[in-house]
C-alpha cells in the first residue's frame, strides 16, 4: 500500500528539495567561475610570456666588466738608523725672587692759567687850556656893503630868489676868515654859497686879543640878506 503524506510533512518534503537544488545551482556557478578564471589566466599567461620572449629576443646583452682592483700601496721604506741624541741633563733654575712692589703715588698738579691783566688805555692827555679872550673880533664894516648887485647870482635873479643867509665865521690872530658854515640857510644854495665866498674873500676884522694884548682865533657869527636890486 502506497505511504500517504499529510500536507505538513509533504511541505517539508519540497522545501528540502528546494534547499538541495540551490545548493547545486550554487556549485555549479563557483566551479564555472573558477574555471573561467582559470582559462582567462593561462591565456594572459601565454601572451605575456611571448611578448617578453620576442622583447627578451630583440635586447643586446651587454657585458660590463668590472674593473680589476688597484694594486695595495706597498709600505715606506724604514727610516735609516740615526744617531741617538743625547738630551742635556735637566738644570733646576733658582726661585725667582721678586720683590715687594712699592705704590708710587704721583701727585699730578694743574696750573690755573690766570687771566690777562686788562690793559688800560692811557688817559686823554688834558685839553689845552683855552687862552682868555680880553676882546672879541671886530668886523671893520658892514657884511651889507661887501656886496654889490654884480655879485648877485644870475640863476636868483632870473627866478627872482631871495632871503636870509645865517653863518658862522672862523677869524684867525690875523683877523682873516679862514672858514664859514651856514648855520640857516636862505632857502636857496645859490645864495648861500655865494655869500659864504664872498665873505671869506672880502671881510676883515680886528682879530680877538687875550689879556697879554696878543691876537687869537675867535669865531663870529652873524647874517646877511640878498635883496633883489631895483631898477
């Protein structure tokens, strides 16, 4: 009599199966995967075998030689005998005895220069004294009367110049005029110059006397006035 599964043990049973057959599958796959590899590596393996060989073929061997060692340098030759030299025996010299040192103190001294004395100008030797004027110097006539209307300057006349020229006289012992200076002038340097030389050319004085009677310098001053002569 044929064996009767029930529904539970009958789906146990398939998925049994189920489970086997993906086990194979999975088998199956892995050894066709290694063997793929496999056919794929030896075809890698013999390209590139043949490809070094051809490369291996075409390379030129070169022999490099190693160059042979240098010969080892042969030893100096050993000194000739020499005569031994005596050294002197060895002589202690004495202790050198040195003296005490003595401090020596030196006294270095500064001369201060002095200064100049000042020098000091002599003094002004004292002024003459003045010799005492017993009389003044005396015109002898009037200022007026040493002019004429020829000593009028033309330039005044013409542009009708006049006016007073004041001055100061220098009379020596003689009683001549030796100098004369405007003191004020007229307003005009034609007149004034022009009284100045007259005077000193024309007036005479009675010379100024000290009290021996002797005549001495003296100044005088005074004024003159240039009037325009009428016709």
């Amino acid at each position: 009599m044929p064996q009767i599964f029930d529904s539970t043990e009958w789906l146990s049973l398939m998925a049994y199966v189920d489970q086997n057959q993906s086990k194979e599958k999975t088998i199956s796959f892995v050894i066709t995967i290694a063997l793929l590899a496999a056919v794929g590596y030896a075809f890698v393996t013999g390209l590139a075998f043949n490809v070094i060989k051809k490369a291996a073929e075409k390379m030129t061997v070169l022999d490099i030689k190693t160059p042979p060692p240098p010969p080892p340098k042969q030893p100096p030759p050993p000194p000739k005998d020499q005569p031994k030299v005596v050294s002197p025996p060895i002589v202690t010299p004495p202790p050198i005895v040195t003296p005490p040192a003595t401090a020596t103190v030196q006294v270095q001294t500064t001369t201060i220069p002095q200064p100049p004395a000042p020098v000091l100008a002599p003094p002004a030797p004292p002024a003459p004294p003045k010799p005492s004027q017993a009389s003044g110097p005396i015109p002898k006539g009037s200022f007026q009367s040493l002019m004429s209307t020829d000593d009028y300057p033309p330039s005044a006349l013409r542009n009708n110049e006049a006016g007073t020229v004041s001055f100061k006289l220098d009379i020596g012992p003689d009683g001549r005029v030796t100098n004369c200076t405007v003191t004020n002038s007229s307003g005009f340097a034609d007149l004034d110059q022009t009284a100045c030389r007259l005077l000193v050319r024309r007036a005479r004085f009675t010379p100024a006397k000290d009290t021996a009677g002797n005549g001495i310098p003296a100044t005088y001053s005074s004024r003159f006035t240039w009037q325009i002569p009428k016709d």
